[in-house]
C-alpha cells in the first residue's frame, strides 16, 4: 500500500498534520517509536514513572553522547549511559506532549525578528523567521480551540495582539496562594497573570476537564483535560498508529523520500512507502535520522546537500530557583492555602519579556511560578543533608523530614530566555557507538552563549524579588549552561536561504520535494517560552500548506 | 524453602561478600544480613512504619531499570561498611551493638564513599516507605505520616 503521508514521530509537530490530513479523507500512517496507551492505561505512580523512568528508553540500549564545549573552546565527552545523561522525553503515542505541564505561551511579535529588532550579537548566529506572528496567529487560535488552553486574558504590557477577546476555556481553579502573589506583585508594580494551559477546565472536545488529581507534569493525564497530541489530536482522527516502530532509515532517488524503515519490537524491519514523508520525532532524532539516512543523492545525509542538518541547536535558557513558606511565619487561614494540593498555581511575569540597558533594547524572557512538584520520594530525599552539607539519618532525619513536608511547602519558579543559536552547538551522530537498532546514536553539542545567563540572572533576580517580599524563606536559584532536555529546538532551521538553512517557508526540506520536518527542529531561534504551543501551531500551519500540495494531485479517499 | 524463582530473585542480596581485614580475609557476609540491620539504623521509623527495605529491595533490584553497576555500588558499600566495622571495633557490622553501628556510621559518613552509600540506602528506604500500597512493601502508612495526598488515580499493578 502507498500511503499518502507518513510521519515519523507521534508529538506535537507530527499529529496536527495527521489530524488535520486524515480528516480531510488522506491515508495518514503514524510511525512511533514508543508504545500506545490510553487514559485506562495511565496512573501516578512515582516508582515507576519518575524513579525508574518507565517512559523512556533504557540507556544501555539508547543513549546519546554529549560533548560540552566550553568558552575556550575546551570539549568534554560523556557517554550518556554512564554518565546517566540523556536527552529522551517520552517514548509513546503522543510523545513528551503526554507529560508536559501544558504551560502555554504564544510567542511575540519581535521573537519573529529577533536580528531586526534587537540587532547582532556576537558569536551568535540570530536571524528573522522567515514567517510573521501574524501568519502564524490564526493557528496559535485554532490549537486553543482543537488541542483546548484555558485561560483567563489578563492586559499586561507584552501581552501579544489576538484575533480573539478570550480563550475558549475559563481558567482553571487556582491555589489560594495566588492571591498573595498578585497582591506582592502590584506592589512591586509586576504585571502578574494566570498561566494560560493546555488543560481542559471543563469537559468538552469529548473529552473530560481536568479532576485536579494532583500530579499533572511529568506524568501522562488519566483524564485526557491535558491537550496531549495523542488525547486531543490522535485519538481524534482516523490516521494508522504503528506503535513500537522505530525509524532507522530513509531511502531516497534524487527528487523525493520514497520508503521509510522501521524495526518493530522484535527488531524485525519493515518499509512503509508514501508520497509525502513528514518528520516530527523531536530535533535530536529528526536530525539523527537525516544523517543516518546518508545515500549516493545525499551523501552528507539527507536534506544535507549544505551541510546545514544539525546547525545551531537550541534549548530554552533560564533556570530555576524556590522559596519555602514556613507555617510559623503564618496565619492559620494561610496555613490552610498553602496546603492545598490538586489546585493550581498558575502565575506569569513577563514584565521584562524586552527591557532597556544604556539606551539599547535587549530580548528578555518569561517566568513562570509553581509549586514544588508533588513526588514525595524526590521531596522527602531533598532533606538528606544539614545545611552544612553533612549527610543525616535517624530521628534527626525523621524529624527534619516531617516538620518539613508537614508545615512548609516551596515555592517556585522557571525562567524562560532565548538560547541564543551558536556554531557550537549542534547535533550530530558517533561514528562508532550504535543503539541496540544498530544505528549511529546522536552527538549533542552543548554550548551555551554567555548573553544567555545574563538574561537569565536578570530574570531570576526580579524572581527572587517577588519571593522575599511574599515572605518566603530559604530563596535560592540556579541561572545556568545546563540544557533542559524536554526544551529542544532548531537542527533544521527554515530559511529563504538553501546555503544557511534546511527547510523551506512551509517546513519542506530545499533538497527533497515530499519532505517536511514538522517538530521544533525549524525554529532559528526559540523565543522566551515553552515550545508546545508554537510546535502545534506551525504544525497545523504546515498541514495547510501540505493539503493544497497534496489536493494538486491526489484526491481524498 | 526458598523456591528457585525467589531464590533468583534474592540471588544478588543473597550472593557473597568477602569482608578483609588488611589483607586477611576475615568474614563472608550477604548483601541482605547487613542491609537488614542497617535499614532500620537509618531510618528507625520505617519500622514502627511497618515498612521492609529489604523486601523492596528483592523487587526493585530485580527489575530491568536496575543496572549491574547499582548493584555493584551497594555489595561494596556493604563490604567497606564491614571493613569500618572491623577497623573499628574489630566485629562485623551486624555483630555490633546499636551504639558501636551509630560509630561506625558516622565514621564512614565523613567519607566520599560513606556519604554516597548512606545517600543510596537511604533513598531506596524512601522509595519503600513511600511506594504505593500496589507495591505491597507499605501500605500507605508513610503517606499518613506526612498527610500526603497521593495522584489519582492510583496504579492498579506494579510496574516494577
């Protein structure tokens, strides 16, 4: 069978496009590498999914190898299996979608035209998009009507221009906490404002609202209110899932992709052929997957005629830092507050999202306030050790445990910044270690610009601001190189330009006419939010343009 | 009578640790005898908890996620424990009284080595107090103890 679309890859950038293809009468196949389950399927269980990492592949048969690249220029190797380092988000239908905390941020106008606006820095490679806000706008509003965001639109001064007055979803319910944080950030003059999320504050989209059920990031949602790509997108439409196929290879003739090779659980091979290939299996593996796929047309790789696949790898700059709120320090009214669990704590500052220094304008970012997260395991391992770094145990521990985790809680915080795209940091693959598919693993280089932890340590200070004024105690914070693995963007930047980028406006690759790489491997630069909503955006853009192609010459079925 | 699954099972907690002396060596102990003392050292609440590390322990070390050099980290932790031991007071670690082991603990707390294996032990205490009750190694009894609310919904089986 020719299918009409295959896509390599289950998350956010791959199912907008097989929702919106098969709907419109298309044989969409999914390929995905992890398994398939169902809201039935999904608990919260913290041994297995946080401990034990049941979502991600195993390190001894997956790994990555990391070289850090210092500013001198200094490489450092790790191999990610020993070293206990990866870059996995989740292997399943749906992917890193599932366990997402659906913070969702559009980006502004100016992310679109970083160079224009803020200009040049040095050792960093900023461009413009090669697409406007405003051409990306009307999709950013169809994926908090398809995929569901609720929200509550709050005027600040970077508030981004909307084609609509309101979110589709009315917030959802809110710790009582939140209250004391709008009132310390009107009076630091902070425009604080509800987190938009991804999560569904009522039943709709047949699907069910959220049940406040405590454990919402990091795991998968039981009750299908978080707009996973596989809750809100896949199970949605008629598009073929083979799940627990892993693509090792891409075969093509000088024009076009013509078969895609998968391994099945047992590592026996198959070939799906289709007319259009889209690929969306995160920017590591999408880019991995290029290079692997190395043939006489393309012997750099595919798409990699200018050895571009790969180029100016990015992640979300930041950190993240805390505060505790003792009971000692509180009413018994607040007691009762902190300790609400299941209830969210969705609280934004953008204030500096762009601010001035020496008459110049600089990009800054986003900070996002939450509580610790619930795994008692994790919290309760946080107290192993004094403040003086020694290590304790018995009743002491005991007690510290207990008098902790009984009438304090922590608050914080996770700033977002532009990871500026550099020449040193890029993927690859090894020439010698192979995964257990006997396939060349992925090289990241890690490499961060200096500019980004300024940015990122002006941001946490106004953070930490907010924080002592709240009264909390024990602040710290972390500004740091350090790449968060599930924010991953670029490799395949689009472009006007065949000799500095990968893909074209509408995402198809320069080299291959049936191409197209759908996840956040396009972005040139990442803006000062979480990825999600962009990736589903442009996807469900993408989707457009790969219909009119496809309606030129194939009719629905 | 151990039957060969479990005997498998507690093949690693089971398997030989040859404790010296200098270079003599002066004892063979398993991984479970000193761990059985040791958890409750740690943790004394686990007991009146009414939680088994080392019942945890025969399931977690068996499981796939668990690599061969884990448990390699925690039979020499257990060894050098030992050696301390005798160094200390001349007597295997569970040959000691409960202040002589309270010694010992400290000591090697002030290790590189000692800081990490207490570290290890004490996490995996954790993981048992505070698995949930599906796992059959706690019923729940940590969570009551910090009035903690667990996600729902809850796992229906054990996925270790």
């Amino acid at each position: 069978m020719i299918y009409d679309i295959c896509i390599v890859g289950s998350g956010a950038g791959g199912s907008p496009i097989a929702y919106e293809l098969s709907k419109a009468g298309f044989n969409v196949v999914v390929l995905e590498k992890g398994k398939n389950y169902t809201e039935a399927d999904i608990s919260k269980d913290e041994l297995a999914v946080s401990r034990r990492d049941k979502f991600i592949p195993m390190l001894k048969d997956e790994k990555h190898i990391i070289n850090e690249i210092d500013e001198d220029g200094n490489l450092t190797r790790f191999d990610g299996d020993e070293y206990n380092w990866n870059f996995w988000n989740g292997s399943m239908v749906g992917g890193s979608s599932n366990l997402m905390s659906g913070y969702f941020h559009r980006m502004k106008p100016n992310d679109f035209k970083l160079k224009s606006v803020y200009g040049d820095i040095k050792g960093a490679n900023i461009v413009d998009w090669v697409i406007s806000y405003e051409e990306l706008e009307p999709y950013y509003e169809k994926v908090e009507h398809i995929v569901g965001v609720s929200g509550k639109i709050e005027k600040h001064k970077f508030l981004e221009p909307r084609s609509t007055k309101e979110f589709p979803y009315t917030k959802l319910f809110e710790n009582g906490v939140t209250t004391w944080f709008d009132k310390t950030c009107k009076k630091l003059s902070l425009e604080s404002f509800a987190t938009p999320r991804a999560i569904l504050s009522e039943n709709a989209l047949d699907r069910k609202g959220c049940e406040y059920s405590n454990f919402c990031g990091s795991y998968a949602c039981a009750t299908g209110a978080k707009g996973s790509a596989r809750a809100a997108l896949l199970q949605k439409c008629s598009a073929k899932i083979i799940p627990e196929a892993f693509v090792y290879k891409l075969d093509s003739d000088e024009k076009k992709v013509t078969f895609a090779h998968y391994y099945d659980k047992d590592l026996k091979s198959h070939s799906i052929e289709a007319k259009i290939f889209v690929l969306s299996a995160q920017a590591i593996e999408s880019v991995r997957l290029l290079l692997n796929s190395k043939n006489k047309h393309f012997p750099n790789g595919l798409a990699n005629t200018n050895k571009q696949v790969g180029k100016n790898l990015i992640f979300s700059a930041g950190g993240s830092g805390s505060g505790r709120f003792d009971f000692k320090d509180l009413s018994k009214e607040r007691q009762d507050e902190l300790m609400q669990v299941g209830l969210f704590f969705n609280r934004s500052l953008q204030d500096d999202y762009e601010f001035e220094e020496d008459g110049k304008k600089y990009k800054g970012g986003t900070t996002d306030f939450l509580f610790e997260h619930q795994n008692i395991i994790s919290r309760v391992s946080r107290e192993f050790y004094d403040e003086g770094g020694n290590i304790l145990w018995g009743d002491t521990l005991r007690d510290k445990i207990h008098n902790r985790l009984t009438t304090s809680r922590k608050l914080t915080f996770e700033v977002f910044n532009d990871w500026l795209p550099t020449d040193k940091c890029f993927i690859g693959v090894d020439e010698k270690e192979k995964d257990k598919f006997n396939t060349p693993v992925g090289v990241i280089n890690l490499y961060g610009h200096p500019h980004d932890l300024e940015v990122g340590e002006k941001l946490a200070q106004k953070a930490v601001k907010v924080l002592k004024e709240m009264g909390a105690k024990d602040i710290t914070y972390s500004i740091s190189s350090a790449p968060p693995p599930n924010l991953v963007a670029g490799g395949c930047r689009f472009g006007d330009d065949v000799k500095t980028s990968v893909l074209d406006k509408n995402c198809k690759t320069h080299d291959l006419d049936n191409l197209y790489v759908a996840d956040a491997s396009f972005m040139p630069t990442g803006g000062s939010v979480p990825y999600t909503w962009t990736i589903y955006a442009n996807s469900f853009r993408i989707a457009d343009e790969i219909l009119k192609v496809i309606k030129s010459y194939t009719n629905p079925h | 009578m151990i039957n060969r699954r479990n005997f498998l099972k507690a093949g690693f907690l089971s398997s030989s640790v040859l404790v010296l002396s200098g270079c003599e060596l002066f004892s063979v102990t398993t991984p479970i005898q000193t761990i059985k003392i040791l958890q409750y050292d740690l943790f004394p609440h686990a007991k009146k908890l009414g939680v088994n590390m080392s019942k945890y322990l025969q399931i977690i070390l068996s499981h796939s996620r668990i690599d061969e050099d884990e448990k390699k980290h925690i039979k020499n932790g257990i060894k050098w424990l030992n050696e301390e031991a005798i160094k200390l007071f001349g007597k295997a670690y569970i040959k000691l009284d409960s202040l002589q082991r309270q010694k010992v603990l400290i000591l090697i707390s002030q290790t590189r080595w000692g800081d990490r294996f207490i570290n290890r032990m004490l996490t995996y205490i954790m993981e048992a107090v505070f698995s949930d009750p599906v796992y059959n190694v706690s019923s729940g009894s940590g969570w009551e103890w910090l009035n903690f609310k667990t996600g729902l919904p809850q796992p229906k089986e054990a996925l270790l």
